[in-house]
C-alpha cells in the first residue's frame, strides 16, 4: 500500500483538480458579457424591445436581470462531487492506514470527543470498547500535540474538572475530576491558588486501571475550602504529564496546560439544601424498588477474617422517580429492633466506571464485623434497613435529588452466607 499510496495522491489530485475546474466553469463560464439574455431560457434578446422574451414569455422585469451568468446547477453539483471523490481517492492511503477519523483536524475531534470518564462504550458482547474518537486522539498522540487554547476549551468543557452549584457551609468543598481516557500518563492537579504550597488535589491517569489495557480515571476529591457565604471559586488547574517511559528515572514532569477554573458556588446550611428532598412514605416505596441490596455474610473459622458487606445496586433505568436521586445511603443492620451494625454507601463507594452508568453499584462494608457468625446463625431474626442520607450524597453532586426515608428487608431475603 505504501508504494502505491503516490497512485492514489496522483490520481485524487487529478480528479480533485477537474472537479474544481469544472465547478468554476458551471459557475462563472457563461457571463453575459453585454449581451441581453432571457434569464429563463436563454435566449439572446438584442434588438428585442422591452423585457418579455419573446421565445418563453417570461417578463424579466428589470433590465438587470437579463445581464446575468448563467449558471449550469446540475454541473455545479456533479463538480461538487468529483472533487469529494478526488479529495476521498487523495485521501485513501491515509484513511486505510489510520481510519477514516484520522482525517478530521484535532480540534474537530475534541468537539465530538466524549466527556471525560465516558470514554467506553458498551459492545454487543456486553464488554466495554475504546470510543472510536478516543481511540483516534491516543493513535495521534493529542496528550502531548494539544495546543494551549484546545486544552482550555477541553478542560472547561468535558468534565475534567466538575464543581457542585450549591455546597453546604462549613463543609470541605468537593470535586470531581476525570482524566480523559486519551491521557495516558501524568495527572490533572487542582490547586486552590498559583502558589505551590497551596491546597493540592489531584487525580493520576495510572491512579484506577480500567482492565482493559488503557489506564483511565476518576475520582471525588476535597479540597479544604468551607465555604461561609455565595463565592466565586477559581482554581489554578494543570495538566501534568512524567513523560513516556521517564517512570522509574525519577519525577521528570512537565505542564501540559496550566490555566485557572472558575465557578459561582452558592453556600446553603445543610446538605438537605442541596438537593431537591424526596420525603414520605410513597418515596420510601419508590426507594425500595429504585435500590436493589444484597448482603454477603463471610464466616470464617479465624473471626478476624469474617465479614458482612452488603452491595446495593441503584436502577436508574428504571421509572422509580429517584432516577436522578443522589448516591448516599446508610445501611443498618437490626435485630429486635435494635442496630448492631452500620455501613455507608456514597458515590466513591461505587465501582468507577459504573458510577455514571445506568445501575451504579455501591459497595459498602459493615462495622462492627465481628457479628458475622451470630447474624449467620441466625438470619431470620435480623433486618436491613437502608436509610436515604443527603449528607452521605454530597459527593454525588451532579445529581439533583435526595431521598430521606428509610424502607427495611428481611435479610433471610437478601443475605448469602459463605461459611467455611
Ligand atoms: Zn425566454
């Protein structure tokens, strides 16, 4: 292919070359040159009195128009399409060789990009593939050809960086920040002001693997800001790469981009105010179909090795109401009424790549976990409660609603044990 690849430039060119000519000729070709034209029909009216021709009876109206280019729209057209066919036949080595994507500018592909953390998409055997765009920007390096202005427009664009709109007073102020999945070294470093010694988080590209051969990322971090009252909040942001194969050898960074972000912050009193508050008994129905919990009981003959975790799986796909309902959840374990044992389920206790899917899935273990051989021995008599807690959900706040309610299950209906 490479050999032959100057046949194809040759003869795109070529046709590309005459597709252009022709199209100049439909359009510019044919001008009046001083001579009276029927615009309708052509035909030569010198010596013709007035406007109307006398072929097709069309009245031009206005001298004017019997001056004008004849244009051949249909070989306008067919020009049109054989310069595409010339550009398509130039391009072909290239588009073989690297995918048709390759030939669309970076800048292009950085508007259609996926946000950052949305990298994937599911296939048909229900695996996760590389988004073609994604995989098109990692073929071409973009992490280090990435001009200034295409960074900024990346970063304030496509999730990188994500504040809340509302955060309780007094409270650490939380981010969110994702790491495009064409980043494939370095991390993205978040500072409350230009000064090196500021408040620092940050988030690495190798920091969460995807198991799927690309490094990926994201994740919920604090910055130690309370806020007391509606704030601007700027942060110094960079893009910091260690460059290719520079792991072991030491910290070798370098900023990819470095620029500030800005949001207006309103400060609310409690978390409850951050979200629009689903409360009473049909809400708490509603939860119970919308969170689905299972618990795992691990008894072991070495007590410290027993456990009790529970996973809870949230189904936003289906019409539960609570679809845009926060992540942060209380889980307690009760017998006679009385809790023994607690755990606690937010957005961070959620597998990463799942946390923005369909049915994010919490995880949460429960303490003390000492309990497991008596929960174990006798399953009926215990319960779970599972309590919606807006303080808990804070970190999901990308969402716009919280349940506060609770709903209970047996846990003989929920529990497995694995004894051995
Ligand atoms: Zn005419």
């Amino acid at each position: 292919m490479a050999q032959a690849a100057w046949i194809w430039w040759l003869s795109g060119g070529a046709l590309a070359a005459a597709g252009l000519a022709l199209l100049w000729w439909s359009l510019f070709r044919d001008r009046a040159r001083g001579r009276r034209r029927c615009p309708k029909c052509w035909y030569d009216m010198a010596g013709v009195p007035g406007l109307v021709c006398p072929e097709c009876g069309r009245d031009a109206k206005r001298e004017r128009r019997l001056g004008r280019t004849r244009r051949r729209w249909p070989v306008t057209i067919a020009a049109c399409l054989i310069t595409v066919a010339g550009v398509g036949t130039g391009a072909f080595p290239k588009a073989s060789r690297d995918g048709w994507l390759s030939l669309i500018p970076t800048t292009a592909l950085l508007v259609v990009a996926p946000p950052a953390g949305k990298g994937y998409i599911s296939n048909t055997r229900g695996m996760r593939d590389l988004h073609p765009i994604v995989s098109e920007l990692l073929r071409r390096g973009a992490q280090s050809t990435l001009t200034e202005w295409q960074w900024a427009w990346y970063i304030r664009n496509k999730g990188v960086v994500e504040l809340p709109d509302r955060w309780p007073v007094d409270t650490p102020l939380q981010v969110r920040m994702c790491v495009p999945e064409w980043v494939r070294y370095g991390q993205i470093q978040l500072r409350t002001s230009p000064d090196e010694r500021s408040e620092c988080a940050s988030v690495g590209a190798t920091e969460r693997e995807s198991g799927f051969g690309l490094m990926s990322s994201n994740g919920n971090r604090r910055v130690p800001i309370s806020l007391e009252s509606p704030a601007t909040v700027s942060f110094d942001v960079r893009v910091v790469t260690q460059g290719r194969g520079s792991g072991w050898v030491g910290p070798l960074e370098r900023v990819l981009w470095n620029g500030m972000v800005s949001r207006d912050i309103r400060a609310v009193p409690s978390a409850q105010e951050m979200f629009d508050i689903l409360e009473g008994p049909e809400w708490d129905a509603r939860a119970r179909d919308f969170i689905s919990p299972s618990i795992l009981i691990t008894v072991r003959s070495v007590e410290q090795y027993s456990s009790v975790s529970g996973t809870l799986v949230m189904n936003r796909s289906i019409e539960s109401g609570l679809k845009d309902a926060a992540v942060g959840f209380e889980l307690q374990l009760l017998r006679a009424g009385e809790v023994r044992a607690t755990a606690t389920v937010g957005m961070s206790d959620c597998d990463w790549y799942d946390a923005n899917a369909e049915h994010p899935t919490g995880l949460a273990t429960f303490h003390p976990s000492s309990l497991a051989a008596e929960i174990a021995e006798d399953l009926s008599s215990w319960t779970l409660r599972v309590v919606g807690r807006p303080e808990l959900a804070i970190e999901d706040f990308r969402q716009s609603q919280a349940w506060t309610g609770s709903f209970e299950l047996p846990l003989d209906e929920i529990a497995t044990i694995d004894r051995w």
